[in-house]
C-alpha cells in the first residue's frame, strides 16, 4: 500500500492576555520560539496569525505526537510574552482595520492586487496535506474528493461570530474567503496535463504568479507530491485537528484504492456539489445535505455513517481507527461552533467565549507531554 504521508499546518490566533483581542506580535512569538519552533512556525498575511507546521509524517500517530508536541511548545512561548493562541476560523470581536499586514514582498503584492478582500481576509484555517503517488493520480483523486469536502468541513466548523457579531453561520470563515478569487471547490479536470494547462494560463495572462495563488478548498499541491485540503476551520482541540486529517487520509487511501481496483465513484458536477458546501458553512453538523445518489436531504449524522463505512475497510491499514471514529465525540459534543454559541447563550460576553477557545486550545497538552508544561 503506497505510504500517505501527512503534514498538518494549523493557523493559530494570537491573544493578548489582559484584552482578549487579536495583537500583532506574530515576530514575539518567532523569537520566542527560535531555540524549540523556529522550522514549524511562519508568517501569515496577518501579524495577528502564527502559521504552525508539522514535519512529514509516515501516519496519524505520528502526527497526533508531533502536534501535541509543537501546540506544547508554541503555548509555553506565548505565555512567556503575556499572549495566549487559539483555534478559532475567526477571532469573536476583533477588527480586521486594527490589524497589521506583515511586511512581505507576497504579501505587499496580494494586498496590491485585492486590495480591502485582502485586508479584511482575518481568518485561520487548517490545511492538511496527504502524500498521492504521482500528479495524474492526484488529480483523479481530487476529482472524486469534491464530493467528500462539504462532509469532512462540517465537523471543523468554527467561526460563528465575525466583528462581534453572531452571524447566523457556523462556518463565517468561508463567507469571508469567498471574496478572494481562485476559492472554493475545484472544478472537474480530466487529467493532469488539464490541470497543468489551465495553470499556465493563469500565469501566462499575467493572472497569478505562481500556482500557490490557486487558493481552492481541495488542490493537488503545484511544488510538493500532495494532496491539499483547505476547506477546514481551524478547530479548537488538538484531537480535533487529528481527527480531520486520519478521515482525509482515509479517503484519499480508499479512492487511490477503489483506482486500483478498476472502480471509481460518481463524479458531481460543482454547482451541485457548493449547495453541501453552503449548508454546512450554515449549520455545521446540524445541516442536512443533499444525497445526490437518493435525490433527498438527509440529516448530516446519515452521511458521516456512510462516508465512516465508505473508509472503514482502509483505517485498520493506516492504523487510524480510533482517530478516525472521534467524529462521534465532535458529534456528541458539538463542533468549536456549536460550543462558542453555547457559551455566549450562557455568558452573554464574547470575552467569556474567547476565553473557552483558549482553553480548549490547550486542552490535554499538559497530560500528553512527557515534560509538562507549566502554564501561569
């Protein structure tokens, strides 16, 4: 079985301490933590935002390891400089206005280009990247993966407020992305020499500079031998974000699988496909998605089951049952979404929910580390 690696960048928010509000001290948090992160941590768009990045690793126990071990450290280095981080697709009350742009040739460039859609862009993702082995599979497995996007995105939603207010939506990430060009599911491509035409294209016609500009919710990454998925809210818990990536490693397996075997799965067009993106961008878990096959909406927990049996035959090879089946625990519990609205229905005080983010944030850290981390 070919070996789907995975790498986990997580998009933290960073908190002052005493206010609760976003802070520009992304360059503390470096600093701080040149001796233990310097190679997993990097800039954002936003001096607001710490980017946190794994190593490769060979499977999910490798991963789960390697971020309880980095998120153990990133918090240890904030506390020292009076700031906190977060999960959280977007901060409860701050202001993007108030927010600095860091100083960067690409980042000068896409805030030329986009102007307010890029300053006001101040939300955190998760993007997770499975090993494929070769560029035409990987784009005959993100074909069939569309399908699979608005499932996997429904359990990380995590952005219910937006400048202080409840916007109505679990995921109000997505509603603020969608104004950047070049988002949201990828169109169907009948090979990879496709793919590759249709980026040169945009590079040609002076459109992007690069493919990274391709800023799709699924891509077959244009430098490394991955798959991405963007499409995730940055979650709160750290078996959250575990959780996410053993089920998109799950599936990208089966499908390569099901290749293998001469089998496929139908393919749906895209406009199609968005109406279960917007559901659960509105309702997270609580949404009932169109079953295309059946021609009804069922209820969210219906396709979860059904996409958990769809994989249930690859996780015991990828060793990733039990990380896989805490979809259940998200269910039971509710998603980052559903229990910051819980907490604001019960406070009243979006500080109170900010607090709870950074809670749950660090949550079981100090118990998984073998050294614990003494957090004042």
């Amino acid at each position: 079985m070919h070996t789907f690696t995975i790498g986990v960048e997580e998009e933290y928010q960073i908190i002052d301490a005493d206010t609760r509000d976003l802070v520009s001290h992304v360059s503390k948090i470096i600093e701080g933590g040149k001796a233990t992160l310097e190679e997993h941590l990097t800039h954002e768009m936003h001096e607001s935002v710490i980017e946190m990045e794994t190593g490769i690793c060979n499977n999910i126990q490798e991963a789960k390891d390697e971020l309880y071990s980095l998120r153990g450290r990133l918090i240890e280095v904030a506390h020292q400089n009076n700031l906190r981080v977060s999960g959280g697709g977007t901060h409860p009350f701050s202001r993007w206005q108030d927010n600095q742009i860091t100083k960067a040739d690409r980042y000068d460039k896409i805030v030329s280009d986009l102007g307010d859609v890029a300053r006001s862009n101040l939300i955190f993702g998760l993007h997770v990247h499975i090993g494929i082995p070769n560029r035409e599979e990987g784009v005959r497995i993100q074909n069939i993966m569309r399908y699979f996007l608005p499932h996997v995105y429904a359990l990380s939603t995590n952005s219910p407020f937006w400048l202080g207010r409840n916007t109505g939506f679990k995921s109000y990430r997505q509603e603020v992305f969608v104004k950047f060009p070049r988002t949201g599911i990828p169109s169907y491509f009948s090979s990879a020499a496709e793919f590759d035409a249709y980026i040169n294209l945009m590079i040609k016609t002076g459109t992007i500079d690069n493919a990274k500009k391709i800023w799709w919710d699924l891509r077959v990454h244009p430098f490394y031998p991955t798959i991405e998925f963007r499409i995730c809210d940055m979650p709160l818990r750290v078996d959250e974000t575990v959780c996410l990536a053993a089920i998109m490693q799950a599936l990208t397996a089966k499908i390569y699988k099901l290749h293998q075997q001469n089998l496929s799965f139908r393919s749906y067009r895209r406009l199609m496909l968005n109406e279960n993106k917007w559901r659960a961008s509105k309702d997270g878990i609580h949404a009932h998605l169109i079953d295309f096959g059946k021609e009804e909406s069922v209820p969210y927990e219906c396709l979860l089951r059904e996409l958990l049996t769809f994989i249930d035959d690859v996780v015991d090879e990828l060793g990733s049952r039990k990380e896989v089946e805490y979809a259940w625990e998200i269910m039971k519990r509710g998603t980052g979404a559903d229990r910051q609205l819980k907490v604001l229905e019960e406070t009243g005080d979006l500080n109170a929910v900010v607090d709870y983010m950074i809670a749950e944030t660090e949550y079981g850290i100090t118990h998984h580390n073998e050294a614990p981390i003494i957090i004042s």
